[in-house]
C-alpha cells in the first residue's frame, strides 16, 4: 500500500505544468494566425528571463495586452519569433534591461508604461512602429536607439521620460530627426518630444 502511495504521487507530480523554481509560468492563447502570444503569468521569474520562442509546438509571436504588467525581472530577452508587443504589455514591470531581437515589427501604447528601472533600449532594425505612451513614466530612461526600419511614431512615445538625453540614430535618418534638443517628424516638422539636457561635462566633451 506505501508502495503504491508513493507511486500515485510520482504520477501526479507528472501531471503538472513545468515550472521554474519560484513557480513561475507563463500562460498562451493562439494569435489566430497559426502562432501564439504571450497572455499571462504566474509566480515570480529568475532575475534574468528569455521568452520561449515556441509554445505548444508553435511560434510566440507576440506579448498579448496588459500580459507581463508588473513582471518582477532584472533583464528580460525576447526571441526571434517575437513580432508584436501588446499595449501595455509590460506596463509596472521592474525590468532594468531589454533584450530585443530581429525579427520585432511593432511596440503597442504604454507597452513599457511606468518601466521606471528602465534605462536604455536599443530598438532592433526590424521595429516599424513605436505607439504613443510606449516609454511614458520611464523616469530612469538615458537613451533609446531609433533604427532607420521605425517610420511611425505615434503621438509621444516618450513621454514622462524625464532624463532621457539621447535618441541615437543614423545622421540621414528617412522619418526622424533631432535639432536643438527636439525629436522631429521630417514630414511635417511635428515635434514628437523633447530630450533633456546633458550633463555639463558631457556637453563640453561635445
């Protein structure tokens, strides 16, 4: 009979959802084009957390809305797969660093919402469209990498981000533009948001 009861457990045990050590799990719901997206989790993360790039033997093609808010993660890399991050995807979350990956098309509004750990990003050559309020309230944002590929910017994506002071890009970027300390659509001169001002030595290093 105890032989038994230990093998009841084992079966059981074998029954449930792989998990990492803090119980931590991520849930999935088709995207309805043969792949599947981010919808939620459970538990706490390791402090360093890679996305899986296929679930339920098919692709992660994207973060659903509202799925990792609040997600308690040093460092966050997504895959390949990955082409869409929903609006507010990852809004409150603790992540210090992103690891984006070729292969992103579009950033939703308020994806990185109140990211307030958050302190640079280099956007991959493949992003298309950056939604408005994507970075709002990242008040530990110092720079953001604008690829030529990024054509659409859509009201302020960077707004609230107080100490943001860079926007590097290519000097002949096709869609944007910074002059005297002003980020600006080349198509109809709309300014998109303001950067702030360097350190003086930096400055002066210039």
């Amino acid at each position: 009979m105890r032989r038994l009861f230990i093998l009841l457990i084992l079966l059981c045990s074998l029954c449930l959802p792989a998990r990492g050590e803090e119980g931590f799990a991520l849930s999935f719901t088709p995207d309805g084009a043969g792949g599947m997206l981010i919808a939620g989790y459970t538990g706490v993360p390791e402090a360093a957390l890679l996305l899986p790039e296929a679930a339920e033997g098919l692709p992660v093609t994207g973060i659903a809305e509202e799925a990792l808010s609040g997600l308690a993660v040093d460092s966050l890399s997504l895959p390949r797969s990955i082409r869409t991050i929903g609006r507010g995807a990852l809004r409150g979350s603790s992540v210090r660093e992103i690891r984006f990956s070729y292969g992103l098309a579009e950033i939703a509004e308020e994806a990185f919402a109140g990211c307030v750990n958050l302190v640079g990003c280099a956007l991959p050559e493949t992003l298309v469209s950056v939604g408005d309020g994507a970075f709002d309230g990242c008040t530990s944002l110092l720079y953001v990498t604008l690829p030529e590929s990024v054509s659409q910017l859509s009201g302020n994506p960077f707004s609230g981000c107080t100490v943001l002071e860079s926007l590097p890009m290519v000097r002949n970027h096709p869609y944007f533009v910074v002059t005297d300390g002003a980020l600006t659509a080349r198509a109809d001169g709309r300014v998109i948001c303001t950067l702030a001002p360097m350190p003086a030595e930096e400055t002066a290093d210039k």
